[in-house]
C-alpha cells in the first residue's frame, strides 16, 4: 500500500512537471513579435502537375533545391505541393512584384522537369489516393488523429499576413476580420471541382477545412489572455502540439508578430490576387484609425458566422448574409460595394485603386470559380478545365469564358507557348 501510495504521488508529480513543462514552451510560443509597421506578406501553395497529362507529380524537393533562396519557398505535406513566401513588403505593390520574379523561378524549374505549377484550391479531378504524401512525423501524427479527413486534404491556399503593433491589437484587429471571412471565402474562391465532380460549391477548399475540429473558424477570443489560455487547453490535453496546428480562418502568427488571414483559395491569377491582397491591407489600415467600430458592430454571433461562410462556400459572391439575430439580410457584393466606398481613403493612401477596380471587375464578371464551371459546362473536359487554369496563372489576369465550347485564341496561344517553353 505504502510502494503504491509512493508511485502514485510520484505520477502525480510528474505530471505536474509536464504540465509545467508545456506551460514553459507555450509562452515561448505565444510571444508576439511586435511591429511597427503596418507591413504585409503573403503565402501561396501550389499544385506541381505533369504538363501534358496533369497528373501530380512528386518533384517538390526536386524544385526546392534547385530554387535560388530557401527562404522564399517550403515543402508541404504532399510531395508535389510546394509554398512560395514572400518576404516583408510595404505594400500590395511589393507582394505583386516579388511575387512575380518568384513564380517566374517556379515555372522555370518545372517546367525543366516536363511540370507546370497549378494555381486553384484544389485540383479539380485527381483522386487523393494518386497524391503522394511526405509522410514526416508531424504529417502521420495529423493521419492518426484525423484519419480520412487529413488523407484527402490536397487543397492549395493563400495566407496573407499583417504585422501588429502589439498582441492586443493583432486580437482587436482579429475579431474586426471575422466580419469579413464570407467575402474573402467567396472573393477568393477557385475549387467548385473535385476528383472530377462539380460539387455545387464556390469553394471545396474550404468545405474541407470544415471538416478539420481545429481549422475553420476561431473560437470567441476577446483578450490576449484568452487566446494564451486556449492555447495551453489544447496542448496539455493533447489536442495541437504547436500553434500551428490551429487552422483558423484568423490566426495570430506570434514568431512574426502578425494577424494571418487563411480562409483564401490559391487565385488562379496574378491580378485577382494582389487585389485580394489589397483589399485586406486597406482594410487594415482603415481600422486602425476606426477602431470604434467594433464597439458599435461586435462580431458576428457563432451561429451567424457559420452560417453566412456557408453561404460564401456554396454561392460565393452571390451570397446573401445574414445581418442581424432577426435575420435580415444584406446581398454580398452589395456589402463589399458599401465597405470599398468605406476605406477610400485608405484605398488613397496606399495607391490601391486599380486594384479595387478589380474587385469590382470581379464582382461583375465572376470569379475564378465561376469562371472554372462555364469552361467544365461548355466542354465537359477537365483537361480543358486545367488548360484554363494553366492559361489564367501564364497570363496573369483572369480569362473570361466566351460563349463557346472552343478555348479562346488568347489561351491557346497562351498554352502553346508554355508547352514550347517546356
């Protein structure tokens, strides 16, 4: 009894040096980088496929290592996905520009391996079981624990990152961006197929991230303090090992010091991503000198935010959101149109003007999404789905669909060219 009274104090002991333990290496995580600047960065993933059968194919490391700057590009949990990073940048302006020599690197040296980086949220027709995974330890732990649902994620986002002056404002500035999770979901949005189905939807990316218990949306964080503390429940009962293995639409990225926005589909083009981009810093900038307005418009209630980024996932910008607990409603582009004429000041400051045409170019004519199913509803052939995608990420803009089954001149020249380059 006594043997036994002495191993179980000695468990309980230990036990308490472990949670000690966690508690020390979570306040290591948690400490927030604080940033002068409002200065922004961008993370885009990337699907590496065959160029003529558009297969996956696992050369991501091949790619990586023949890249001029480890810094600007990681591996993923799938042997053909790599992420391009940008470095700190004043602005959108910034991002497109390094962007721009960066996915010229990456096309270079895919294609020197008979390979063209996919840009969209998911592959519209491969089944998961043809994608080959890294399987590190982090990535068979995620499979232990999520099974099914961490096997077929082969979905390719973009984060976008504003620094914060402190960790306090990064959680202010994280409840003023849940407002705005439906428009960037729906903006955004370039995966309605998936392995070869329509599913219906705007965005399957992000129906899959739904699925994960610990991605999606945020849990109520209304103070820095509750934030830490939900962190350190989580990993002392064995739920994430890391911050990030928080999914979250928001995120506060503490080794940066900066709010990550992660509810994005990759865009399919140049130009709708910096204006993605854009709309996010102008935002930004304006809240930070209309901080008041989170007092009089508090986030949405749970309910109503599951609710309205449903709406964005299934009819992206055709959406109607719910305003209110008496379910009055406001129309998606409508809101958008209202909140661009809201920051134009901030759209000033920051020379983001082209950039907000684009979104109302968007608005107008579609988003990549849309624009994905009028090619599938006019051919009925995925291979001229991908060639589409292929042509928008060449070119750099969006490629309207015409109304006809034939792929227009401008991608066909578009294609050709690519494939010669190869």
């Amino acid at each position: 009894m006594i043997i036994d009274f002495v191993k179980a104090l000695s468990n309980l002991k230990n036990l308490g040096a472990k949670q000690d333990a966690v508690k020390r290496s979570l306040v290591e995580q948690t400490e927030f980088k604080a940033n002068k600047d409002m200065t922004i960065g961008v993370e885009t993933e990337f699907q590496l496929i065959d160029s003529e059968t558009h297969a996956p194919v696992p050369f991501a490391d091949d790619v990586q290592k023949i890249f001029s700057s480890s810094k600007n590009i990681t591996p993923e949990a799938s042997l053909s996905m790599v992420e391009i990073i940008t470095s700190i940048q004043k602005d959108a302006h910034g991002v497109e520009k390094e962007l721009g020599t960066l996915y010229e690197e990456l096309n270079g040296i895919a294609m020197s391996l008979h390979a063209v980086p996919l840009a969209n949220g998911c592959h519209p027709s491969v089944h998961y079981r043809n994608v080959q995974t890294r399987g590190d330890e982090r990535y068979l732990d995620n499979v232990n624990r999520f099974q099914h649902v961490m096997r077929q994620w082969i979905a390719c986002g973009m984060h976008i990152h504003i620094a914060m002056k402190s960790e306090r404002e990064c959680i202010r500035f994280m409840n003023f961006f849940r407002y705005f999770i439906p428009h960037f979901t729906a903006l955004s949005a370039s995966s309605p197929f998936w392995q070869g189905d329509d599913t219906g939807l705007h965005s399957n990316r992000a129906m899959l991230n739904e699925a994960l218990p610990t991605a999606s949306l945020l849990h109520s964080v209304k103070t820095w303090e509750d934030f830490q503390q939900q962190v350190k429940t989580l990993e002392v009962s064995g739920v994430i090992k890391h911050i990030k293995d928080l999914w979250w639409d928001l995120r506060p990225s503490c080794h940066y010091g900066t709010l990550e926005l992660r509810m994005c589909d990759m865009p399919t083009n140049m130009q709708e991503m910096k204006a993605i981009v854009a709309f996010a810093h102008a935002l930004a900038h304006w809240f930070e000198t209309n901080g008041e307005w989170l007092v009089h418009m508090n986030p949405p209630k749970v309910w109503i935010a599951r609710e309205n980024k449903w709406r964005a996932i299934r009819h992206g910008l055709s959406a109607d959101l719910i305003k209110d607990i008496d379910g009055s409603t406001t129309h998606m582009r409508t809101d958008i149109d209202q909140w661009l004429e809201r920051i134009t000041d901030s759209v000033t400051k920051l020379g983001y003007h082209d950039e907000m045409r684009t979104l109302r170019q968007m608005m107008a004519q579609g988003t990549a999404a849309e624009r994905l199913r009028q090619r599938w509803q006019q051919t009925n052939d995925m291979h001229a789905v991908m060639n589409h995608c292929l042509a928008e990420f060449t070119s750099g803009k969006p490629v309207y669909v015409k109304p006809a089954a034939a792929e227009t001149k401008a991608e066909i020249a578009l294609l050709t060219e690519a494939k010669l380059s190869a």
